[in-house]
C-alpha cells in the first residue's frame, strides 16, 4: 500500500469531524483568556469546552491508548447490557482501526440531467451544493426570486415531470410570499441586489394581468 | 387547587380553537408519520418557527399532536411497504408486513389503529391521575439539583442509545458549548461572536433542531428515490382488525404499560418500548406464537405500546425538561420558544397548561382512531411520493421557519452547518439526541450551575453534599454509577472470580 493510499484510508469522515471538535474546543477555551471574559462568563463554556477537548482527543487516538483507557474510550454499552465483561472482552478482540461504521442504506442511482451528458454527481453532494447556493443566492437577491429558480433546478435535474416542478415551485414561492406577507419578513430583498420593485408587478398585479391588462 | 387547574384546562382544550389545531396537527403527523425519513421530529421542527405566531398552549397541543399522530402514521408505511415511517414502527414491520403480504393489510392497519389509540387513550388518563404525585417531586428540586438532572439526561441517553459513553458525552458538551455563543447568561458579555453582531443572541436552538433533524434527514433521503417502489394493494377486513386486539386484552394492556413505564425514562423512546413490547410478547407465546410470519399480536404489541410512550415521555420532558427522544426534544424546545418553563412552573401556576396538554392528548387518541380507520383505505397513497418532490420543499420551509426565529441569517447558516454534522454524528454513532440536548438545556444548565455556586459561594461541594443536600448527592451517585457502573461492574466480577 502506497503511503497516499495509506494516508487515505486513514482520513475518515469520522477523524475530520473529530479534528475539527478539536480546533473549536480549543478557540472555545482560549477565546476567554485572550479577552478577559469575567468568570460568569467565562467558566461554564470552558468546562464544557475541556470535556470536548478531552473526549475527542481520546476518541481520536484510542487506538494508540493503554489498555483499561481504550477499552473505556471504546467501550459501548447500554443499561440493558448484562455483563459488561463481555463487552470489554468484544473490544479486546476488536483492534480494527478507527473507521466508518455505518453502511450506505440501500441507495439507488437516480436518472439525473447530468448523467444524460455524462456528469455523474452523487445525490446527497447534489443535495448539499444547491442548498448552500440556494442560501447565498437568496442572501444575495432575496428568497423570493430564488425559491422558484431553486426548486425547477433541483426538480429538473433528476427529470421529474416539468409540469410537476412548475407546479411545485409555484407553491414553494407561495410559500415564501405567505411568510413575507403574514410574517413581515424581507425576503423581497436581497443584501446585494434589490428586486423588490417587481413584487408588485408580479404579485398584486398578477390578477389584473391575467384578465387582459389594465 | 389541581382540580381547578384540571376544570380549567378542560375548558382550554375544548375551545374550538384548540380542537382545529388538535386536528390538524394530528392529521400532519400521520401523513408526515407515514412518509419514511420525514418522521414526527422532522415534521415538529420545521412546524415549530411557524408555531410562532400561536398561543403557548395552542402551540403546544400542535406539536403533541403531530406528535401523537406521527406515531401512529408511522405504521402504515411499516405494515404496507416494509419501511417504517418512524423509528418507532420499526418493530411494527416484523409482522405487519408479512400480514400484509397475506392480504390482511386492513386488518394489521386497523389493529395498529385501534391499539395505538386504545392504549393512548389510558395513558393519557394515566397522565392525568399521576400530576398531583408529579408536582410534589417537582417542588423538591433546586438549582443544584436541576443541572445536575441536565448532566444526568445527557449520560443517560448516553447509555439507553447503546453506543460510546465517551461519543455520547462528546456529543452532549458539544451541544452545551454551542449554546454558550452570544451574550451571555449572567453578564451583558458577549461570547464568541467575533465581532458579528448577528451571532450576539446566538443560535437559536429552534434553528439547531430544524438543522440536526430536518435538514440532516434529507442529506439521507437524497439518495433514496420513491418511498414505496413497488404498487401497494390493499386487501383484507377493518372489522376483523378491531374485534382481534379485544381477543388479545393481555396483550394490549401489558404492552401499554411497558410504553409507559419505558417512556418515562429519559432518554429511551419509542424505538426502545416497541421492541420491548414485541419482545415479550414473543416470549410470552412460544407455545402459539408465528412471530415474524404475520402474527397479529406482533403488530398489537408495538402498536399498544407506542402512544402511551408519547404519554410516558411527556413525564420527564414537562416535570424535568430532561427529553426522552429526537420529538420531545422539539417539543421541549417548543415549550421554552412560547416562554413556558419545565418544572415547577408547569406543575403550579401554570398547572392548566399542562391539564390542557394532558386532555388534548387524550381526545388526540379518539380522534386517531376516527382519522385512523377512516384513512385506512387511501393509505398507500402517502408512500406512492417521490423523495426528490419533498426535499426542496423540506429545504424552503426549513430556511423560511430558521429566518423567521429572529430575521437572522445566521440561523439558516446554522440549518446548513448543524446539518451536515447531524448528518455524519448519525453515520459515525454520536447520539444527536444528547447533542440537541445539550443546545436546548446548556441555558438552564449555565443558569442553574451559576446559581448553585452563588448559594454555596463557590464551593462545588453543594453537587454532592449527602447531608445538607442528599438529593443532589443522589444524582451525582446516579451520573457516577450510569458512566462507570457497566465498566466497574465486569472489574469488580473478575476480581471476584479471581479470589
């Protein structure tokens, strides 16, 4: 095995999440020292913090700990367990390293727009990228707008009916503008470009265009 | 002074007003029940921002009753295509869906109907009966011994999820810490906020419950396509459903009793109750029993003991604010967005609240059974839906409500970011149920720790003083016993077998 291959299949999504419990644990320590937090403010997320610190610390190297602290670390048990002996004698026998447990479900290859000109894009990174650009893009130009432009993309990418995602992106930005006219909320506006002038051309007009213009 | 309280809430729970949204909620909660990956936390955290508008109790009574009738809606996935709405029917699908199979769908569909509603609807008097106990228990504890409860639900959801004590603890101090951002509690200081005016109120944990639930559940459902793959047909009689859970009383009650009794403990849930339930009953008919093979008492007793662990969980959740499951924990964090506080205030002046909720949940089991049994027919049309139709849905709405908490951008960063690490916390067995415990209790944690040490300036000593404060010292033998108690427990058995 390669030492890229071996450095690969060290690197889980388990080991990234526990490295970055590490980093935040930390600033959530230090962050109060550096600016003098008073000691109501200061004692509690430290506390909290040391224990994150802590326990990722073993959980990432409880491969490489003395006997009893690794079998504790790795130790799973439940107030239903009979004997725990039994357990601590399953972690000795169990050496595999620090690894993914859970298996995929049973997933099933979707028919994308991608796929058809050769772009092969994993469902859930799918699912993950068009919700952060749908949050920035709506950020920026105002839920409103986006929502319409978000579902038809997402819908049409894995080749639902076009009828369909009209008809549900009609009632996602029926959504929205529900929120906004109940709830006063400003999803009209955008921190970057500002399309609230059409809400009315859109919306309020939408009824006296639809009976043959003004 | 119960007894008005209990008049009083009577008359709250039946307004019309609350009886609409008793309704709705329960018909949500079977619909978003019965579709598998959506579930009643999902379903609870994105109704929960929009709850914002509503009364308290008219909020409350809507969250217990999507609630309620998720559990029940997640039967009729389980018993129809195999896959159970909620975890909690995962027992159901053992033979609910070889009944199915033998064309007796509307029987096991109208004996989960039946018993769940049944079972519920004792549990729910069983509520009732209970309070004035409860609000004596409650009036006992103090600060010290209200944080040393949160460290408590957090070990034990630890132990009852069955995985890693120190994974379970990294997940619960995770939550606490995140709930320290912005100003703090005793002081006008601000905390971790870098500068950023909107981390100043922190993140909502509202926000925090719609990421780790809603939003982490459709990372999972991405790669699914349609719920049901296959035509669903359904055949068989509703009568002979009802008349056999009357031929199986035992079975019914008994299963009742362990939802109940395994509901209070916090942190177990649903999940644990129904395989408990099927469980015993499997060992208490070995002689008859076809387990596995479509036999109706398989489908009785997870059935029988599901809606009474929503009536047993309420317990810890209302009297302690310690959570037992993902649904309680947005129902919790429910209770404390509409300024309701757990505890002695729920079980004293605001004892009518609580009646409200309890009565509400008993007419919730009439009505699931009317609903129930009436839905029979139409009921694979709820599994015939497309996973790629409901999660741009689920994603709008879940910005939509984040934004709605504060007008923060902040919370629907926070869906983002506390989603895709529910996501891998659930793929690497770190209980987000502790995690989510540990944001919606750090505030009542922090206050509670702060004052304990202003009562005993100071000295940490009042977390375990057996004499001026034994309830405290009880506890923190509890914690010590639930986190060591299991790796002590094989130390001192081998030291034993060696002399």
């Amino acid at each position: 095995m390669s030492n890229s291959e071996s450095f690969k299949r060290k690197v889980t999504a388990e080991r990234v999440m526990l490295v970055v419990f590490l980093v935040v644990s930390a600033v959530f320590i230090l962050e109060p020292v550096i600016e003098s937090y008073p000691d109501d403010a200061r004692v509690f997320p430290q506390l909290t913090a040391s224990a994150v610190f802590i326990g990722s610390l073993l959980l990432l190297l409880q491969n490489y700990l003395p006997g009893p602290l690794q079998k504790f670390v790795a130790e799973s048990v439940s107030i239903t367990t009979s004997d725990s002996s039994e357990v601590i004698d399953q972690v000795e026998e169990d050496d595999e390293p620090l690894e993914e447990v859970d298996e995929p479900e049973e997933e099933y290859k979707k028919e994308t727009l991608g796929a058809k000109y050769g772009y092969e894009v994993n469902e859930t990174v799918f699912m993950v990228s068009t919700a952060v650009l749908y949050f920035v893009v709506g950020w920026a130009a105002g839920f409103l707008f986006i929502t319409p432009l978000y579902i038809l993309g997402y819908t049409l990418w894995f080749r639902v009916n076009p009828v369909v995602s009209v008809g549900l992106a009609i009632g996602g930005t029926a959504v929205i503008y529900l929120f906004m006219t109940y709830l006063v909320l400003p999803f009209d506006q955008g921190h970057v470009f500002d399309f609230s002038p059409l809400v009315p051309m859109l919306f309020d007009g939408a009824p006296i265009l639809l009976r043959g213009g003004l | 002074m119960a007894v008005d309280a209990f008049f009083e809430g009577l008359s709250i729970a039946t307004t019309p007003e609350m009886l609409v949204w008793l309704t709705l909620g329960l018909l949500l909660g079977i619909v978003l029940g019965a579709l598998p990956g959506i579930g009643s936390p999902v379903g609870m955290a994105i109704v929960l921002p929009l709850t914002l508008p509503l009364d308290a109790t008219a909020a409350i009574i809507l969250l217990v009753a999507i609630y309620s009738g998720a559990m029940f809606g997640g039967s009729i996935s389980a018993i129809l295509i195999n896959a159970p709405g909620t975890e909690s029917a995962a027992a159901t699908t053992l033979d609910g869906y070889p009944m199915s199979q033998n064309g007796l769908a509307k029987n096991a569909l109208a004996i989960a109907t039946t018993a769940s509603a049944l079972n519920g609807f004792l549990a729910a008097i069983a509520l009732i009966i209970l309070s004035p106990v409860l609000i004596e228990v409650v009036l006992a504890f103090g600060s010290p011994e209200y944080f040393l409860l949160a460290i408590l639900g957090i070990s034990l959801i630890t132990i009852v999820t069955q995985g890693s004590i120190v994974k379970g603890l990294v997940a619960g101090a995770l939550g606490f810490m995140i709930s320290t951002i912005g100003t703090a509690i005793l002081s006008p200081r601000p905390r971790y906020t870098f500068g950023q005016f909107g981390l100043y109120e922190g993140i909502d944990f509202v926000a925090a419950l719609i990421g780790m639930f809603a939003f982490a559940e459709m990372m999972k459902l991405a790669a699914r396509k349609q719920i049901s793959e296959d035509d669903v047909e359904i055949a068989g009689s509703v009568r002979d459903g009802i008349t056999t859970i009357f031929k199986y009383p035992m079975t019914t009650l008994k299963s009742g009793l362990i939802g109940m009794g395994i509901g209070m403990v916090p942190g177990s849930g649903a999940t644990t109750s129904t395989f408990v339930a099927y469980a015993e009953e499997a060992r208490s008919s070995t002689k008859d029993g076809r387990f596995g093979e479509g036999d109706p008492r398989g489908v009785i007793a997870p059935e029988a003991a599901n809606n009474p662990t929503v009536s047993g969980s309420l317990i810890p959740t209302l009297s302690f604010g310690i959570p037992g499951s993902g649904s309680t924990a947005v129902l919790l964090g429910g209770i404390l967005m509409h300024g309701l506080q757990p505890g002695p205030v729920l079980f004293g002046e605001q004892l009518q609240i609580t009646y409200a909720l309890f009565i509400s949940l008993f007419l919730g089991n009439v009505l699931i059974l009317a609903v129930g049994l009436t839905l029979i027919p139409y009921a694979s049309k709820i599994t015939e839906l497309d996973t790629t139709l409901i999660i741009p849905m689920v994603v709008v709405l879940s910005y939509a409500g984040a934004y709605t908490l504060n007008q923060n951008w902040w919370d629907v960063g926070a869906v983002i970011v506390l989603g895709v690490l529910g996501f891998y916390m659930v793929r690497n067995n770190y209980s987000i149920i502790a995690f989510v415990l540990g944001i919606v209790l750090g505030p009542i944690a922090e206050e509670n720790f702060f004052r304990s040490l202003q009562i005993s300036g100071g000295e940490y000593t009042i977390f375990f003083d057996p004499i001026n404060r034994p309830l405290s010292f009880l506890l923190t033998l509890a914690i010590f016993l639930i986190l060591f108690g299991p790796f002590l427990k094989g130390r001192v058995k081998r030291l034993v077998s060696r002399n």
